[in-house]
C-alpha cells in the first residue's frame, strides 16, 4: 500500500534577497538532480505566465499601481492557482524546486509596513515546502553585485527592510547558506541538503500545509 507515497516528489524552495543567486542555484539544481536520476522541475513565484501574473508583472514594471493589500493577495492568489498542480506533480514523483515562494509574499509585503499576521493569513492551506534554503547575503553585497533591474523593489533601502523581514519570518528549520561563497561551494551545499531532503520525501515524509 505504502509504495505510491514512497516515491513523492520533494517541495523545495529556495529564498533570498534580489541578487543572493537564487535563479542561477534553481537551474543549476535541477540539472543536477535530473543527472542524479532524480526528476526534478524548475518552478518560480511570481509565475507571470497566468493572468493573475500578468497583473502582477504590470505591477512590478510600473505598468500599473495597486495598493499593497491588493498586490499582497494577487501574489498569494498565483501561488493558490498553481496549488493543485503542484500537489499532484508531488504525488507523482516530481521534485519542484522553487524560485521564491510564500516567505518572499510576506517578506516584501511586511517591509512596506503590513502586519506579519495579516500577511500570513492567505498563505495557510498552501503547501508546505519540505525544505527552505535561505541564500544568505547582506543588502550592500547583494547590491555590489549590480544588476539591479528597474522593477518596483530593486533598490538597496528596500532590500534592508526586506532583510529585516525574512530575519523575522525565518525560524530553525531553514537551512541558511552563506551565498558570499564562490557559486560552486554555494552550489555543492545545497545539492547536499537538497538531496537528503528528496530521500526523506522519498521515505514516505507525509506532505504537509502552510503554517506549521
Ligand atoms: N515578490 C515575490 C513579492 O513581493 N511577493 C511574492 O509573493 C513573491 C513571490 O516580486 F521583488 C517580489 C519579489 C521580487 C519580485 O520576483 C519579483 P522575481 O523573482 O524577481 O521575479
Ligand atoms: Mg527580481
């Protein structure tokens, strides 16, 4: 009986300030995964290709303006569109691995000044991410990087307090990875804390729901 549910898929997210490295880690991850034998795909938050992500991306590009509740519950609104997808690529085996996901709502929301609480609320039933992975970078670093685009919250002062969010969100499952590291010692960490984190999965650890 228990052998369909020993072969889930893992939920992994990966977290961090604009510039910690996030995008490149995700793909590089999933190639490494599949090279493992592992199935694995590459998913992202906010996924831009649905209508609610339009409206979105509108936002971001100041194509558009809402005010902040409003773009809150859209961002929370595409992850809840991609929820049943996500829970039966799990179920057949898939691991996802993600750029951003509910923390990033929160974090960037609560750095304009709403309420944690009220921020969390339309994140509870989404799934749970098996593993956070937090690319650990300081603001001023991740801006020395450059590249900075000129969407909506690519500014430094905006990172500290997106910084100062995540700080409070984040609790003692994370795993934390230095992301000031050379990109192949950032890369070798998180292939071994992902690759427990599919055994575990593949172990039979029940899937769970936001928050726990
Ligand atoms: N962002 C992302 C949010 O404000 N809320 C969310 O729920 C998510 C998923 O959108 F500045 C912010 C974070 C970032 C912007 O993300 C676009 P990408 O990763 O740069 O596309
Ligand atoms: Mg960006």
């Amino acid at each position: 009986e228990g052998n369909k549910k020993e072969c889930r898929g893992a939920l992994i997210v990966l977290e961090g300030l604009d510039r910690s490295g996030k995008s490149s880690q995700c793909s590089r991850l999933v190639s490494y995964l599949e090279g493992q034998g592992i199935h694995a795909e590459l998913w992202r938050f906010p996924d831009r290709t649905t209508n609610v992500g339009q409206m979105i991306s509108a936002y971001l590009t100041n194509a558009s303006q809402l005010d902040d509740h409003t773009i809150h519950l859209l961002f929370s609104a595409n992850r809840w569109e991609k929820r049943s997808l996500m829970e039966t690529k799990l179920k057949t085996g898939t691991t996802l691995i993600v750029d951003r996901y509910s923390y990033s709502g929160v974090a960037f929301s609560a750095a304009k000044g709403l309420d944690i609480q009220w921020c969390k609320a339309p994140e509870i039933g989404l799934l749970a991410p098996d593993l956070v992975a937090y690319l650990d970078i300081s603001p001023e670093k991740a801006s020395e990087r450059g590249g900075y685009g000129n969407e909506r919250y690519e500014k430094l002062e905006f990172q500290k307090k997106v910084a100062e969010s995540y700080k409070a969100l984040h609790d003692v499952s994370w795993k934390v990875v230095d992301a000031c590291q050379p990109i192949e010692d950032v890369e070798k960490k998180l292939q071994e804390i992902v690759v427990d984190c599919v055994t575990e999965c593949q172990k039979g650890k029940p899937i769970s729901t936001l928050w726990y």
